[in-house]
C-alpha cells in the first residue's frame, strides 16, 4: 500500500488521467482508506473544474479583427535586414568601426559587393536602404529590381559556399523587395521590361536551385524558398496580365479565394514520468 | 481537454508551412491567411485568461504581432501551433499581471460550481473566474507558464512538454506544484460546498 506522503505527491496527475492504470489502482487503494487524501482529492478536482470551466471567447468578426492588426502590422523591417545570427555581430560591430572610418575619411566607398559573410555586409545593406529611400519615384523600380538581382546572386554565391542558412536569408530578402517592387512592376511605362525583368529573375532563381542541388546540400529549405520565390514572381505577372488591359468590363464580380479549412486532430496522451521535482 | 481548434492536416502542414515562409518574407496576405487560421484560438486564450473581449483581442493583437516580428527566427523544428501557444500563453500572463486584481479573495467565501443564470450566481461566477485568473497570475513564472497553457490554452500534458520544450516528468511536476500553490491560494473556493460549509 502506498504512503500518505506518496499518495499526496500523486493526486494531482491522478485526477488528470495521467497514471498507468497499476498506479491508480495503488492510489484508489489508499484514498479507500485515507479520509484526508480522498478529502484532498475532491479539492483537487474541484480546483479542475474550475480551470477547466474558464469560458472561450464569444464569435468574434475576423474581418475589423485583420484590419485593425494589419494597420500596426510592422512594414517588413526584419527582412530587408535579415536575421542577424551571433557570429555575424562581430561582423556588424567590425562593419561600424569600418563604417566611420570610411566616413571620417570622405570616402564614398561602401563595399557595394560585400556577400552576406563578409564583415561589410552590413554596411552594405545600410547603403541600399539610404540608396533606395532617397530615390525618385522613377528611378525607384530600377533600383528595386537591382537590388532583387543582387540578392539573387548573394543567394547562389552562398549557396556555392556551401551556407545555406545565409541563401535563405538572401532569398528571404529577395521576396521582400520582389514585393515591394510589385506595384511598380504592375503600373509599370513598358509591360514588356517587365515582363523581361520577371523572366530573367525567374533565369535566376533557377540557377540559384541549381548551385544549391550541385553542391551536394540540397538544403530543402532553399529548395522551397525559390520554389516559392517563382510562384510569387507568377503571381506578379499573373496580376500584370489581369490588370494590364485599361478596358472596363461590365457584369463581372471578383470571386474571393478559398480559405483553407483546417482538420482536427486527437489528443495523445502520454506515459507518465516525473524526473524533476520543484518545490 | 482534447484542442480542436485550426489543426492543420499534414497537407495542411505543408500549406501552412509556405503561409509561414511567405508571411517571415514580409507577404502580408499570407500572414492573413495565418491569422485566419488561428485567431480563434488566440482569443480564446486570451479571454480565458482576461475575461473581457475587448481586452482579449488588444492581447491576441500583441501575440500576433509578436509572432510577425519573429517569423524570420521560427525554424519549423517544432509544430507552429505549439510555438504559438508558447508566445500566446506568454503575452496573456504578462498582460494579467499587469493587471491587478480587482475582487478580493476574501470577498468569495462560498464556493460556486452552479451555473444557473441567476444573476447573482452569474456575478459571482465571474468573481470566482477572475480569483481563480489572478492566482494563476500570482504564481512563479515556471509554473505559471505551464498552468496557463493548461488553464488558457486547454493544452494536454504532452502538448505543454512540447510547447515549452521540457520532458513531460516536467510537466507533472510543474502542474503539480503550480496546483498545490493555487489550492493554498483559493483557500476555501476550491473546497466542496459541504466540506467549506462544516470547515
């Protein structure tokens, strides 16, 4: 027969279903025969039924619930500047130190092929943001779509490299300025420079697959970014295509697309164990 | 306690594994999508945990704002249900204990299981609920943490361990010690009727 202290020690996972049924058998033998244990029990199920009893949320309209998060929704900040992993801090703290330096002595000069394991990457990053948030609306898709391509190739050189983690970073980045390049792209003069700027960043994508699958990672995750990459610059054009013809057509209606539906799924329950122990 | 809230299939997984990589990559509508998916269950959280809507959607706000920001740093080696739970149960507690309590537990002297629509049985039901929110606040934050996706986010036992990382002989421990402290602290709200009444 188990202790009293032991039966205490167990009550709790014992009204939450998670013994074994030989240790509940031991625990329903001493609560038979233990008025404080059993009286302990029913607060500890009543303390259940309490926790259990906190009520779920009323119905609450999706949409207002989108609009109001989407206003304070963060404009991409983490991804024109990827993550920055511990190694490369040092890189960054170097990059400053470079970077005043190169300012004290009037130079123009910003390491503006750096590749993302380069110390002076950063310094690199911060040139385009300045580039690119000075430039003219008409200069701005040019910049946009230089930069897209430069990523692109960061991306296979890491690749080549054998740093995948650094690819994705760059093909991450990549997605950032290929969207924010898209109303541009869209509204762009010449459809066709469009067009031919789509097709040769898709030329790229694929060479960036190709590296990765050659060079014996096959990291899958690069895989599906530029799998994702494609899909998103087909999604441009496809939108250019539907958007592009300036006449009016009566009688049509938008159709919203499907949301998917999700599925449900049991509950495991697990072995018990208990291999620590706080207070 | 089983969750049936927007599980995801493994076809499922693998869409919800793009909306993941588009949304890290800044693409807002599949950051939409996401939200879409999980909303439901973030208010939940939240309401259980705070007990007022308007309250509960300004916190699964911040949750979703959080999990945004750090997409870009989530590495798909845990389910993304559980990752949210964890940034969920996180943001909910530290918004409760910001908030003080506003009922004194001296004040609840009768225990309360009814849940007849009475008014004043519905009132104190509600104060019951809020002391019972309060004390899961109260707690140390290892066992806070694990009661709250427990209590909030109607989590079993393994859902917890993988949640938060830790060995299920962890979880046991932490809820057992997390309910003794909550027993202590409700005092006679978690007796029987009979037994408060006698006591």
């Amino acid at each position: 027969m188990l202790s009293h202290a032991t039966t205490r020690d167990w009550l709790i996972p014992y009204a939450d279903g998670m013994l074994a049924v030989d240790e509940r058998r031991r625990i329903d033998g001493h609560i038979a025969g233990c008025a404080s244990c059993a009286a302990e029990l029913r607060e500890v199920r009543e303390l259940n039924l309490l926790l259990v009893t906190l009520p779920p949320a009323p119905p609450i309209a999706f949409a207002p619930f989108w609009l109001n998060l989407q206003a304070v929704l963060p404009q991409r900040r983490a991804l024109r500047m990827p993550r920055i992993q511990p190694y490369r801090r040092l890189g960054i703290a170097f990059a400053m130190a470079a970077t005043a330096v190169l300012v004290a002595a009037g130079s123009a000069f910003a390491a503006p092929a750096a590749l993302p394991d380069n110390p002076l990457y950063p310094v690199k990053q911060l040139e385009e943001g300045v580039r690119l948030s000075l430039a003219p609306a008409n200069e701005r898709l040019t910049i946009q779509l230089q930069l897209a391509n430069e990523r692109l190739r960061e991306a296979q050189a890491m690749a080549s490299n054998h740093k995948p983690r650094l690819a994705e970073d760059s093909l991450r980045a990549f997605r950032v300025v290929v969207n924010d390049a898209a109303a541009g792209l869209k509204n762009s003069a010449d459809p066709k420079v469009a067009k031919d700027a789509l097709h040769k960043l898709h030329l790229k994508l694929d060479a960036v697959e190709r590296e990765n699958a050659s060079r014996g990672d096959d990291d899958q995750q690069v895989k599906q970014l530029v799998e994702d990459a494609n899909d998103e610059l087909d999604r441009i054009e496809q939108e250019d295509a539907v958007e592009a013809p300036p006449t009016l057509v009566i009688g049509e209606q938008s159709t919203p697309r499907p949301t998917p539906q999700p599925t449900a799924r049991p509950t495991p329950r697990p072995t018990p164990s208990d291999d620590e122990h706080h207070h | 306690m089983a969750q049936s809230e927007e599980v995801p299939s493994s076809e499922g997984d693998a869409e919800e594994r793009r909306l993941i990589d588009r949304s890290a990559a800044g693409d807002q509508e599949a950051f939409r999508q996401l939200v879409l998916r999980y909303h439901r269950l973030v208010i939940n959280v939240a309401f259980r945990a705070l007990g007022e809507v308007a309250l509960a959607e300004d916190v699964a706000q911040d949750v979703f704002i959080k999990v945004y920001k750090s997409l870009p740093t989530y590495r798909h080696d845990k389910p993304f249900k559980h990752w949210l739970h964890r940034v969920a149960a996180n943001t909910v507690t530290d918004s409760l204990r910001r908030r003080r309590p506003v009922v004194s537990l001296d004040g609840l002297e009768q225990p309360l299981v009814s849940a007849g629509s009475d008014p004043q049985d519905v009132a104190a039901r509600h104060d019951l609920q809020r002391a019972v929110r309060h004390a899961i606040a109260s707690l140390p934050p290892h066992y806070r943490d694990t009661i709250a996706l427990q209590a909030f986010g109607e989590l079993s036992y393994d859902e917890i361990a993988k949640a938060l990382d830790i060995p299920l002989g962890t979880v046991m421990s932490r809820l057992n010690g997390a309910k003794r402290l909550l027993r202590e602290r409700l005092g006679d709200l978690v007796r029987p009727a009979e037994e408060a009444n006698t006591a």
